[in-house]
C-alpha cells in the first residue's frame, strides 16, 4: 500500500483530496489529511474509509517527522514559506514532495540533496503556475517540432466570479487568498517587448492595463505580473521579441483599485496603532491631507481629480470606506484593515460560482509565413466548495500525485512541470475532467 500525506485542508485543497480518496481503493493508497483542525480534516474526508484525518503542527517536529516518514508522497497545501521546512523532512527520509508554489532559491537550493535522495520535488503544479505551465509547453513543443520560431507569447489568467454572479460595482469576489489580491503589484514587473527589456514600477501596475478578448465573454483588462522574463529560458523563448504574462480582471476594475493604492490602503510596511477605535471614514481621512470628518468625500474626490457620479467613486463608496462603521482590529496595517473589509464585501455567496479564465496568445514564422495561435481556457466551479479555482489548482497535483506513485514520472531533484512526461499525461486527464483549451 503506498500512502500519500496531504499537509493542508484548506480552501484549495477539495479537489486533490476528492480525486485523491474517489481513486484510493484502486490504486492501492492510504490517504491522511493533516491539518491544524482535526475538524476541516475529518471534514475534506467525510466518509471515506481510505482517508485519515490528523491533528498537524508544521512546527512540531517530531509530530512532522513522524507523519512523513511514514509516508510515500508528501502533498504540501502550506503557506509557500512553509514548504521548505516540509522538504528537508522529505530530504532525511527521502519521500517525494508536490506543492503547487513557484520554486524559490530556498527550494531550488535543495536539487542536489533531492537528486542524491533520487526523490522528486515537484512545484509549480497547480493552475498558476501550473496549467499554465502544463499548456504553454505542450503548444510550444509543437510548433518548434514542425519548424516555427516564436516571435511572441502572452499569457494571461484570472480567478473571477462567474458572469451570473456578478453582482457588485467592482465585478470582482474573493475566490482565492485574500491577501495575495490585497499585495498584488508591489513589486516591479519585468517584460519583454519588440526585444526590449520593459518595466513598470508598483505605483503604475494598475495604470499600465492592456484589453484581453475572451470568445463569449467579453473584453477583460491585463495588469502585468511580476517576473515575465524569468519563463524565457525554461520555455525555450530565446529567439522572441515579446514575452508577457498577466493577471485578468474586468474592465475599470484596474483604474478603481488603483485609488486604493495610491491613497495608502495596500500598504503592509506599518501598523496603525489606534486601528481599533477608527472608522472606516477616519482611516481615510487620516491618508488625505486637509480631510476631517465632515470633507472625506470632497477632499478625496478633488485629490484624484474624479467627481461623485464617476464609477470609480462609486466602487470606493460601495464598499464603505466613508462609513462610520468602526475598524475594530487591533494594531493592523493599512492593507490588513483593507482585507478584512474586503472579505465582508467581496465574499463569494453561498451559491454564488467562481470562474477561470486563461488564455496563451502565441505569434510565430512558419515557412517565411506570420502566424498567430490563441488558446483559451474558462471553467466555472460547481459550487462554493468545489470552485474552480481548487478543481484547477487541485486536479493538476492529484493527477500528478498518481503518476509519481505509479512511477510514470521519471523527473527527480526540484522540477516544474515543462516536460512532455508531465503535460501529455496530465492534459489528457484534464481534459476528461472539464478542463481543456480551446484553440483558434
């Protein structure tokens, strides 16, 4: 019997566990699903003999280390900081380990030791990266194997609500970690365009937007993510001009949270020592020079220069940040008070469903002849446990999970998913599973 340790029952994490217990029986596998809450545990398991639920304490040594020695295959849903310290274990008792996070120097440190163990660590196997990953390759391969050079590539993907759901002036619900959408664009985006090294600093990511056709859906906005030009060497890129990967968002929703930015409200750096007894008004008010209580809106408005009846005005306001609703948090920063706002207001409604959205645009020579090839991807979720962000981010790790125990993956040492052996066998079961692009 080969067992399996899935460290993490979070959000993401329905969809590995569903496809990792419904197939348990017939592969032969013992399934345990540690958490912190023996509860969510239990839960994620339900009533499935093959599935084991255990109280988990990452920082609890010998309770770790105890879970993965006696394992087989260890599955980290952690924090990404948190997957290194699950890697050395899995480096001492040589066990195989798949995370969905993007490799950092702390675990592509680890390749040798991993190689030398002959264990696989596989990252980047979730949606994004992971599908993307999965996709893009499988589309580049064949366009280089019949002879084309790729001139341009462009890839974009964003978790959304679902067009029927959407029912806020923002068009915008929370259907992964708050806290990522809260700090996102904090850094400097890197990107190659008409073979020039281009980038665009934190204080004008959500300014610098490009439109996104989507076939049935409509026109989305792109804000460009952190780091495009680390993919053109392991996706075999050298000889393109452009290359760059995005985040989609419906249009004006860039412009509108962008306020949000340069008044102050996504800065992590510092606490607000007296957040407990402020409002939401207050809190504005203290980030605009001349505002009191009784002049938010004007000051605000006339320091943006936007007026009440803009639809950027209206999305702030909608939100309650001129209310007088008290914070009630406890020395938080200013994007930790944003967040627990948000999460009240852009919280997905118990049948409210998630949307996918992804799509490659590639351009290249074939036979002295320019060519363009799109390729999309739109899943909608099934309902608010099993969205469509755990399917996308959970499939593509549980299918993997399977191939390593049934030692179809040769790969060892720290990987990402680039290679036939991983994106022929996982896009063909991804397909069977409702998720499949649709090129043109």
């Amino acid at each position: 019997m080969k067992k399996i340790l899935v460290i993490g029952a979070g959000l993401s994490s329905s969809y590995l566990i569903k496809y990792l217990l419904a197939n348990a029986k017939k592969e032969n596998w013992q399934v345990t699903i540690a958490d912190q809450s023996i509860d969510l545990a239990k839960q994620k398991i339900g009533s499935s003999k093959q599935g084991i639920a255990l109280a988990f304490n990452i920082n609890n040594q010998n309770e770790r280390e105890e879970a993965i020695k006696n394992t087989d295959l260890v599955v980290s849903l952690l924090p990404p900081t948190l997957h290194i310290i699950a890697a050395h274990d899995c480096i001492k008792f040589k066990k195989n380990l798949v995370t969905a996070s993007y490799v950092t120097p702390p675990m592509q440190s680890l390749n040798e030791a991993a190689l030398k163990a002959n264990v696989l660590f596989l990252n980047e196997i979730g949606l994004d990266p992971g599908i993307d990953h999965l996709s893009a390759m499988e589309m580049i391969h064949k366009i280089q194997k019949d002879g084309g050079n790729i001139t341009s590539f462009k890839s974009f993907c964003g978790g959304l609500v679902a067009p029927e759901f959407d029912t806020n002036p923002w068009n915008y619900k929370f259907t992964w970690n708050p806290r990522n959408v809260i700090l996102a664009g904090q850094a400097t985006a890197q990107y190659l365009e008409n073979g020039l090294i281009k980038f665009i600093p934190p204080n004008r990511i959500f300014e610098q937007t490009a439109s996104v056709n989507i076939a049935n859906y409509g026109v989305f906005e792109m804000y460009a993510n952190r780091d495009s030009l680390s993919y053109i060497e392991p996706y075999g890129l050298q000889k393109a001009t452009s290359v760059i990967r995005g985040t989609l968002r419906k249009k004006g929703f860039s412009q509108s949270w962008n306020l949000l930015v340069k008044l102050g409200l996504t800065d992590d750096s510092f606490c607000i020592h007296n957040s407990n007894v402020l409002t939401y008004r207050d809190l504005v008010a203290s980030f605009l020079s001349g505002a009191n209580h009784g002049n938010v809106e004007e000051v605000f408005c006339a320091f943006f220069n936007i007026s009440k009846a803009s639809k950027d005005f209206k999305r702030v306001k909608w939100l309650g940040l001129f209310t007088n609703e008290m914070i009630g948090l406890e020395n938080a920063t200013p994007a930790q008070i944003l967040q627990y706002l948000l999460q009240q207001k852009w919280l997905l409604e118990k049948t409210d469903l998630d949307m996918i959205v992804m799509k490659h645009e590639i351009a290249f020579e074939l036979n002295n002849k320019k060519q363009k090839i799109n390729s999309t991807l739109v899943v909608k979720g099934e309902d608010k446990t099993y969205t469509a962000m755990a399917k996308t981010v959970g499939l593509p790790m549980a299918i993997a999970c399977k191939l390593i125990l049934q030692n179809k993956i040769k790969a060892k040492g720290v990987q990402i998913p680039i290679t036939a052996e991983f994106y022929k066998p996982i896009l063909a079961e991804l397909a069977k599973n409702g998720i499949e692009f649709i090129e043109a």
